[in-house]
C-alpha cells in the first residue's frame, strides 16, 4: 500500500465513523505561544479538549504536519526518527471513549476492508492502573493477557510522568499498539490517549476526573507505511526513497543502508523535506525561534553533504524532489518551489562561507588540548562552536574520537538549555490558566460587531486587575485607582477591532452613568475579545450595561490604511512578482508597514510603477465589499491566500473592484476612493530576502506631501537653483566645503568660487521631487525634515572657510627665495629664524616644506607669528640629515616657547609650540638663534 492510499484510507475510515474531516493545521502555529512548530494532531484541539470553544463538532479526524526537534539526533541513525513526520489522528471531544477508540484502531488495522494486519503481529500496552483499557483489549477485543503489557507513568502516559511530576492540568492514561516485524523486534504504530484527568498538586489523589472525556490518537504515517511496505527504514517508503535517491544523486554518492554515507543521505533527505514545508510557510533561517530550526536543520544537512566532499550548495537541488513526492497531498508546495530552492541556496552559500573556519577553529582547539594533555572536548566551547558556526555535536564528538579524546555532553547539554531559554526556543507550558482562561472557559467567544457598528450596548462579563505574572484577578467591581492602574475589560460583544492580521486595536471609551472606562488597546485571547485601559471615573461592576464606542476618527484612518494595504499587495504581486508574498504587516491610523518576500531591493522604475499603480486604483473609486463564502468558492474566485496560513471554513473574502480578492478580517473602507492619498515613504530589508515597504494614507500622505514639498522649495532657495536642480547644487556645495578644507590644510589660498547650479528648469512632477529630496538627504546623510539645517550648516562651513583663506595672504608676504637669501650658515647648514607677520601656521609650515625641498644644504628653521594679538605661534622643521645627526625640531621649539611663557613639541622633524606672551617675541628669536647654533654645531 501506498503511504499516499493510507493516509486517504485512514481519513475515509474516520470519516465512515462520523468523524469531521480537518484539515492539517499550519505548520507553524503562530496563534500559539506555548510551540514553536506544530508538534501533535491534538495541537490545534486544545481549546476543543478544554471546553474553551463553541463545539461546531465532537468528532474529527486529521492528518497532521508535525516538526519537532526533541530526537534530532536519532534522526538518519535509526529507522524511524524524523524531524519534519505526518500524524494521522482521530479526536473525540467529550464524545466518545476508550471503547470505541479502542475498536475502531483495531478494526481500521486488522479488518480485510482496510489494512488487514495479521492480529497476531500486534501487541499493546495500557498505563499499569489501568484496569478499563486492559479489560476492553483482551475482553472485547480478545488480545491474550500476554500481547497485553502494563507499563510505568513514564511510558504510558499523556503527559510523561504527570502523575507524580506533573505539569498540572488536563492529562489522562495511554495505550499504544506495537507491530511485531520479522525479527521479532517491535515497533510502535499507533498511540491512544485518553484525557480524563485534570491533575492538581502533588499525589497522592491529584488526579481527579474529568467531567467530560476526549480521545486524542496519533498514528505515525511514515512509521505505519514502512510496516505495510516491509521496508527497513521509514525512508525506504514509496514517497521517501526518491528522495533519499535525489540526495544521493546530488551528492555523487552510491546510497547504502548501513554505511555512514546512507546515514548521512537520511539526514539530508529529513532536513530538506522539514526545511522545503517550513520556507514554503514563509519561515525563513533566522538568529531565533522556529527560523533558528530552520537554519539549524540546514547547517547539519550542509555539514553531512561537506562530510562527503560537497564545497557548494547543493541541498537546494533536491528541492524538486520533495515537492513531487509531496504534491499530491500539499499541491500548494508546487507554487513556492522555486523561492524555497532560492531561500535555501542563499542560506546554504552563507554557511559554506563560514565553515572553513568552523573547522579551523575545530583543529586550533584540539591542539590547545594536545598541549595541555587535555582529554575532554569542552562542553561551552561544543556549544559554542554549533550556535556561531552550526557545528552539530555528534561531528565534533566524531572527530574528537579520532584525536582519542572524549566529549562533555553534560556541559554541552546545559549550555544549550541556557540558550534555549535565551533564544525564546524552549517551549513554554501547553495548556494556560489564569482569569482570561477561567472567562474563555465560559463565554468561549466575544462577538465581534464592528464591521457594522462602531457603537452598541453592552454587557460587563470580566475584570481583570493585575500584569500577566501571576498576580492578576478577576474582579465583580473595581473604582476608579488612578491612570496607572491599568485594567482588562471582557464585553458579552464588542464593536472594538482586536488586533489581528496586522491591524492594530481599536481604542475608544466603555462608559454608563456610573463610570468611564478608556480603551487604549484592544486585543484578542483565543476568540475572546479583551479591552485594556484606565478607569478614569467612577465603579465598574460586572453584568453593568455599557455603551461601547469606538474612536470613530482613528477607526477610519486604520480602515484607509488597511485597504490601501490590499491595493499595494496586488501592484507588488504585479509589478515584483508572484513571490512577493506578505510576510508581516502593521496597519495603524494612516500607516502601513508591509513586509514581503523579495531577494533584492526593488528599483526606482518599480517603486514608481508600485506607487504609481495605487494612486490609479484609488482615483478610480472601485468598490470594496466582503462576502463569507465557503473557502472552496474563495479558492475558486481566486482569492489570495498566504503560504503559512490556516484559513476557517467559511470565510471572509474582501474584494476591490476586479482586480483584489483577499481573505482578510480586518476592518476596511466601502470604497477604494476613500484611501484619498497614498505616499510610499520608504522601500528597505528588514532581514535576509525580506523587503519592508512603509507608506501613509488619509491626512498623513496629504501631510508628508506637502512637508516634501516645502522641503525642496527650501532647500532650492538657500542654493539659489530651481528645485530640479538641488541634488546637482548639494553635491556642488558638499565638494566645495570639502575642497576648502583641504585647501586650508595645505595653505593654499588660492579660491575657486563655487559655480552657481542654473540647469534643470520647469516644474519637477511630485514624484521626481520625492526622489529629489530622498537623494539630497542621503547625500547629507540626514533625515528629510533635516536638509534645510544641514543645507544651513554647509553654507556656514564655506563662508568661515572662505574667511579663513583670505586670512593666509593677509600677512606679511614672505617666499621661501627670501628667506633662502636671509639664511645663516652654520657649518654645514644653513639657520633660518625669523617673524612673519600676520602669517597663518598652514602657510608657515608650507614654506618650511619648500625650504627643505629647494635648500641644497641642511637646513634648520624656526617661524614665528602672532595669532588675533595675544597668541604667539612657533613652528620648527629641520632636514633629514640634521634630526640623524642628534637635531630635534621638539626640542628646539620647546625650549624657545619656555621664552613666551608657553610649550608645545612633536616630531624631531616637524614641531609646533604656542605661547601667551607676545611682547617677549624678540627675546625667543634671540633664544633660538642661539639654541640652533648650538644644536647644529
């Protein structure tokens, strides 16, 4: 049989028994905080198993994508182990019990119409006090005692171990079936969990029953189909082995079972296939939370490809493979193989780049403990090495056995459960409790009126007083305890938007006569809608009738927002391509943040065509409507739908015009007109092949046009050049401050005005004066709203600059001839000493440069100047053959500025002092005329 045939043999069965069929939930449950990945069937029951939710069916049955991480390492080293796997399951809520679970896992198994598994290749297990499930198995379905095994908490039961160490909360028994192959070994195929305890405190008698009893099965599809096909391994399946054979392809390898090389082609084959369903979700490798999975699966099965001899990326060529082997159940995968395999060969090339180094740093630290004598790899720096580089322990331990050397798992282990905590990775408790949990258990839902009310009377069901750490109650009446008291207020309805799907909450006020309550956000609890805010006035008592209104003016402005939101995914999915996909939004009052999958950053011609694209559909005031249909008719009408995202049955389908169909729950406009204007303000990565475009609607676009408009006008009259000219004259004046400042340094006075910018006359559109003014801001390397002071501060810069040049030929004009011919000799040097009036310390050392060069002897000299009348300079310089000959300029001038009440040194070639007192200026050319002779002498 097929592992296609059974999952659908599996379903159909259930499905004759009265079950709902249900789809797989996604992979990636973001709506659940307690898993970074889906890891069971039951997963997305819980809230059905507690009650929490109106009950639309008591029975269902799935077959469930599941990734978990916990036996990784298992995974390719034993037959069964995967980390991405198919649960098929069936689920009773409070319908059904162990009976009928029971007999209907024994009949889908061994009955001729379905699997017709010989009976006497099954055996099972029950908890050890499990008296019921014992007596059902070998009363009714006639299994010997011997095929029936009583087993310990930490087997056979759901928790493991919950009676003596709980978690507290919903648990119950387990009896799992085993098949017995050839060899006598036996292999779990089915596991049946009966949930009839809720467990409080520590035993004894923590159990107590539950008043309603569910059924949670899982039967491992992969598992169960190497059974029926006789295969060795799950891999070796109908539906795994192309895809082992794919890798093994790729990697020029002949695949054999037991070799390492087959060991490493399961792995490979495991980690794509987890990695290939993950991307398609939209979660891409990442530093934290499910996406450092992702990367983490990639850089082991890159890690075992480079163990083969692979240095380039190749996992991305067996893409193809897992998609053809898994289309049939998941045909969407077929519509993102091509992003998948671009992801991951990105990611691939990125590890590849690091870890040549992994492996240095690998042999440095073996011959650290070589030289020490060491004998154990450190479990920190093991760590160490799998979070910088993704070195996986079982490698580094593989090739510290080859070196004799032994390996710290405990430290390793401890280090890695650190991280965990700190990388948000470990997961947190699966069923919450708490006042939100106790109001979910009894109202199961708020409903939401908003789409057509934004006022309505209402009634107080919950408050709640207190942060999320544990000290919060629910509370019948609160007064008013001032503006830092924040409280939560659950309504029997509510016309306030929860955040959801991007869109923030709504805010508003809840009052009657009695009390004010304000809402400063809105968000949701499972279906609860929950209302955060101040009392600002007043008691508010539960059962109290409200009005609930919602801040009208805000509502709109996220409504525009919103909307605008739709029409800019439909111009990317045509001016970028079908792979810009929403990867995260955030709509607020006349702002969106939309983040979508794209490699590279967009041009200017389709930034253009984008916004361009907008403003068309909203002057053409299409009309906005939303319909609730079944989701095969959205599906049918085209409606986009996210990779990643699990949709209800019916849903909700918001159409503009012709050209957009979405399923959405927010809050939108009746007409596209209504966006009223649109400005895309900014287009840039927020992480590896994710682009994030930012724009503003309503008021705000309207605003930013006009700031942008004054901006450039602005900026165009301090420069004296039409507006399409002014990213020209920013950068004219950028390179003449820049040219002054050198010329300064250098003391060359000699000034070219800056040449006035005339060019680029007429009326710039608007959309060439935004480029304008992002270009002219970039150039300055400021925000927008800051180019008319940046521009301000330039002009000031060329001014004083332009002063201070016109102040090196205000002195006293001295050439480096003039003083050649004034010059002293002295032996074999020439003494040059003397002041400049008036002379600026730039020109001073640049004619101490011309005398070295021109002298054809040594030369040894010392300028001085007075700097605004009360400021003597000294500057000193001697030639090469002087300072070898023990002369140094620092000396020289420092013993001279001691004259002037001053100091100042530097290199034996090139010194500068300062002094105070002008008047004793004669005196210290005195003194180092004498000091020079000496020192040349």
């Amino acid at each position: 049989m097929k592992t296609d045939e059974l999952r659908e043999m599996y379903l159909d069965f259930y499905v004759s028994k009265g079950h709902t069929l249900q789809g797989s939930d996604v992979l990636v449950p973001t709506w659940d905080p307690s898993v970074l990945f889906t890891p069971a069937g039951m997963n997305q029951f819980k809230d059905h198993f507690l009650g929490k939710v109106k009950l639309d069916f008591t029975r269902a049955t799935t077959c469930q994508k599941c990734l978990r991480t916990g036996d990784i390492e298992n995974v390719g080293r034993t037959a069964y182990h995967h980390t991405f796997f198919e649960m098929l399951g069936n689920f009773s809520f409070g319908d059904y019990f162990k009976t009928e679970a029971i007999h209907w896992a024994w009949e889908f198994l061994t009955s001729k119409k379905w699997l017709n598994i010989p009976a006497e290749r099954l055996n099972v297990t029950v908890y050890k006090d499990d008296d019921e499930a014992f007596g059902i198995w070998h009363e009714k379905i006639g299994l010997p005692t011997s095929k029936i095994a009583r087993m310990d908490e930490d087997e056979n039961f759901w928790p493991a171990s919950a009676p003596s160490q709980g978690p507290d909360g919903v648990c119950g028994p387990c009896s799992e079936i085993y098949y017995e192959l050839e060899g006598g070994e036996s292999v779990e195929i089915w596991n049946l969990v009966f949930t009839q305890f809720n467990r409080v405190g520590s035993p004894p008698d923590n159990l107590q029953p539950l008043p309603s009893k569910n059924i949670d099965t899982g039967m491992g599809l992969e598992r169960c189909a190497s059974v029926l096909q006789g295969q060795p391994t799950n891999y070796h399946i109908d539906n795994l082995f192309p895809i082992v054979q794919a890798a093994a392809e790729v990697c020029s390898r002949n695949y054999s079972l037991d070799s390492d090389d087959g060991r490493r082609l399961r792995r490979i084959t495991d980690h794509v296939r987890a990695c290939t369903f993950s991307i398609h979700e939209n979660v891409y490798p990442g530093p934290d939370k499910a996406k450092y999975v992702v990367r983490r699966l990639i850089r082991r099965a890159v890690l075992d490809g480079h163990q083969m001899g692979l240095r380039e990326p190749f996992l991305h060529q067996i893409v193809p493979a897992v998609v053809e082997q898994m289309k049939k159940p998941y045909p969407e995968l077929a519509e993102s193989v091509q992003r998948v395999t671009r992801v991951m060969q990105k990611e691939e090339e990125a590890f590849f780049q690091t870890l040549d180094a992994a492996l240095s740093r690998i042999d440095q630290m073996f011959t650290r403990m070589e030289d020490v004598a060491g004998v154990m790899v450190d479990g920190n720096e093991a760590a160490d090495l799998y979070k910088t580089y993704g070195v996986p322990p079982e490698l580094l331990q593989t090739l510290a056995s080859e070196k004799n050397l032994t390996f710290d798992w405990d430290g390793y282990n401890k280090s890695m459960d650190q991280h965990a905590v700190d990388s948000g990775a470990g997961q947190k408790e699966l069923f919450q409790t708490g006042p939100l949990e106790t109001l979910k258990e009894s109202l199961r839902e708020t409903p939401f009126l908003g789409y057509e009310q934004i006022s309505a009377s209402c009634h107080v069901k919950g408050i709640i007083v207190g942060n999320t750490d544990g000290d919060e109650h629910l509370l019948g009446k609160v007064a008013a305890g001032g503006a830092d008291q924040e409280l939560r207020v659950v309504l029997d309805h509510s016309p306030f938007y929860a955040e959801s799907g991007g869109q923030v909450g709504d805010v508003g006020t809840i009052h009657n006569d009695d009390f004010e309550f304000h809402v400063t956000d809105t968000q949701k609890h499972a279906a609860l809608i929950v209302h955060y805010g101040h009392l600002v006035r007043g008691t508010i008592q539960e059962n109290a009738t409200v009005t609930a209104d919602v801040d009208t003016e805000r509502r709109d402005a996220i409504r525009r927002a919103h909307s605008a939101t739709h029409i800019l995914h439909h111009a990317l999915q045509k001016h970028v391509g079908q792979h810009a996909q929403q990867q995260g939004s955030k709509v607020e009052a006349d702002v969106l943040r939309f983040d979508f999958t794209n490699q590279e950053a967009l041009s200017e011609t389709q930034i253009e065509a984008i916004q361009s694209d907008v403003l068309e559909h909203v002057a053409a005031g299409d009309p906005i409507r939303w319909d609730t249909v079944p989701l095969a008719d959205a599906r049918a009408a085209g409606a986009m739908m996210l990779f990643g995202e699990k949709y209800p049955d019916p849903v909700r389908m918001v159409s503009m015009g012709e050209f957009s169909k979405e399923l959405c729950g927010g809050t939108h406009l009746d007409n596209t007109g209504d966006v009223q204007a649109f400005e895309l303000t900014s287009e840039e990565s927020v992480s590896s092949n994710t682009r994030r475009i930012v724009a503003l609607t309503g008021e705000k676009a309207k605003a930013y046009r006009q700031q942008t408009t004054e901006i450039l006008e602005a900026a165009a009259k301090q420069l004296g050049c039409p507006v399409a000219a002014v990213s020209e004259a920013t950068k004219g004046l950028i390179d003449q401050v820049r040219k002054l400042k050198k010329q300064l340094a250098s003391g060359n006075a000699d000034v070219q005005k800056r040449t006035p910018v005339t060019g680029g006359g007429g009326e710039a559109s608007y959309a060439k004066m935004k480029l304008i003014v992002r270009d002219t801001a970039r150039m300055l390397n400021v925000a927008a709203a800051d180019v008319s002071s940046r521009i301000d501060a330039l002009l000031a810069d060329e001014k004083s600059l332009i002063q201070q040049l016109a102040n090196l030929t205000a002195g006293e004009q001295v050439t480096a001839d003039d003083l050649l011919a004034d010059a002293e000799t002295v032996g074999e040097a020439l003494l040059i000493v003397r002041t400049i009036d008036g002379a600026n310390p730039n020109v001073i050392r640049q004619l101490i440069d011309q005398l070295r060069k021109k002298s054809d002897k040594p030369v040894a000299v010392l300028l001085a100047t007075v700097v605004g009348g009360d400021k003597v300079i000294l500057v000193a310089g001697i030639s090469k053959s002087l300072v070898e000959g023990g002369m140094s300029a620092g000396k020289w001038v420092g013993e001279v500025a001691a004259v002037v009440g001053g100091g100042g040194g530097g290199k034996p070639d090139l010194a500068q002092a300062g002094g105070k007192d002008p008047e004793k200026l004669p005196a210290a050319i005195d003194k180092a005329k004498e000091v020079g002779r000496s020192m040349i002498g």
